[in-house]
C-alpha cells in the first residue's frame, strides 16, 4: 500500500507540474543512459535478438527533440549485475526530463519532490534510517565533490595519478582491481564517504572525467552541472544539465 502511495504522490506532482507520462519501450535493439550490462532476449516472430533497457532515457530525449517540453516515465529497468542493498537487476525506476531547465532548476524541483511524495506517502518528514534522524524539511546541504574528497583524503581529484589514488583505496581497505582506473578509483574513494552521510544533502561540481556527458561549469571546466541527492549513505537519483 505504502509502495502505491509514493508511485501515485510521484505521478501526482510531475502532472500538477505540467509534466506527460509516456511509457517508452523495453525491448530495445541498442541499450543507453547508463553504463550497466543489460539482459539479453530473443523474439521469435522477428528472429532478433533485443535488450531489456537499462535506462529511460533515450527515448524521452527523443520526445524532447519532438517538441513535448516535460516528459516522465515510471516503470522496470534490467541490469545484468550483482545483488547489493542498494541495487536489484530488476527495479522500478522513474525518469524525467525537461527542456530549457538546469541543474539549478533541477534541484530545486526534487527538492520540492521529495517533501511532496513523502508528506503523501508517510505523514511526516521526519525519520530514522539506520540509526541516524533525518529531518526533510530542511534546507539541503551543498557539497562540492573535489573539496570533500581532498579533507578526506589529501587526493586531488584533478591532478593526483592513478598510483595516488590507488594508495588511498589501499589506505582505507577498498578493493583495488587490475582493471582500474581514475574514474571507478575516486567514485570508490567518494562512495566511502557517501555511506556515512546522513543528509540530506547535494553532492555537486562532479569531476569531468567521471561524468563526460554533462555540460561542464563555466566556472571551472574540469567538473560539469551535475547533482546528486544523498540521504542515509544512499544516492537517492541523478541529474545534470545535458550537454
């Protein structure tokens, strides 16, 4: 019942904001939006083989090329990979996309998002998880990715090798694979922080390298307009303004 709740006050606050839900299609010939193995299948009547999506999004940008200005689905999305808490190969995801906005708006209207779907689903905005209180009706803390990972680690994500990093994995007892590289070894540095986060806050500035297609900050074009909301040690979505 609770689960309904949430996907009905979801569905509510992107209509009541001018938002169209379409359901865009599951069997595809080529898989995007993420970088994830997906599930492959056969049909029959056409001798092909398809690819359960990964993502949404695809196809709700080619809707934003169509002329529809706000678009959203709700619906499964298929991973090929490991079971964690945080991760099943099948889900429920949500995506929207909007046209003319930015990372700025973005958060903004998640912001607005969570208190809605919450004060719908449960009556309150206050709660425990794992042990720590957190409290949604405040205002959300902005931390920037470079600066946390450097007061951690003494790494700058920017100029520090591949070596570095990969003395910090070690450092702080994280794997370290023969395939590694920049990317996946500063994520690794930054998840270890993520999981002790209480929230809510909006990890910003991501790295360029980490997220290429992002438009880049003006500002500093080494990180790019990208935010993450991160409650209870859990990134709870992703945004960017697109390129």
């Amino acid at each position: 019942v609770r689960r309904s709740k949430f996907w009905q006050a979801t569905r509510d606050f992107l209509n009541n904001n001018g938002f169209v839900e379409v359901n865009v299609p599951v069997l595809e010939h080529t898989t995007g939006g993420a970088d994830a193995t997906p599930f492959v299948t056969h049909m029959e009547a056409l001798d092909e083989d398809f690819y359960l999506r990964i993502s949404h999004e695809l196809p709700l940008k080619r809707l934003l090329g169509g002329g529809f200005e706000k678009v959203y689905d709700i619906g499964p999305r298929f991973r090929n990979e490991g079971y964690t808490d945080e991760h099943l190969p099948e889900h429920i995801a949500m995506e929207w996309y909007w046209a003319y906005a930015n990372w700025q708006d973005g958060m903004k209207f998640m912001e607005e998002m969570f208190k809605f779907t919450l004060e719908k689903t449960f009556g309150k905005l206050q709660f425990n998880l794992n042990g720590v209180d957190i409290d949604m009706s405040k205002s959300w803390e902005v931390w920037d990715y470079a600066t946390v990972v450097k007061n951690r680690y003494g790494i700058d994500v920017y100029e520090s090798s591949l070596d570095d990093i990969k003395q910090a994995l070690i450092a702080n007892k994280l794997e370290v694979k023969d395939t590694e590289n920049r990317a996946r070894s500063v994520d690794k540095l930054w998840k270890n922080i993520r999981k002790d986060v209480v929230g809510p806050i909006w990890l910003v500035n991501t790295p360029k390298f980490i997220s290429p297609l992002s438009k880049e900050n003006p500002n500093d074009p080494r990180s790019v307009q990208r935010f993450q909301p991160i409650i209870a040690g859990s990134e709870l979505g992703n945004g960017f303004s697109e390129l």
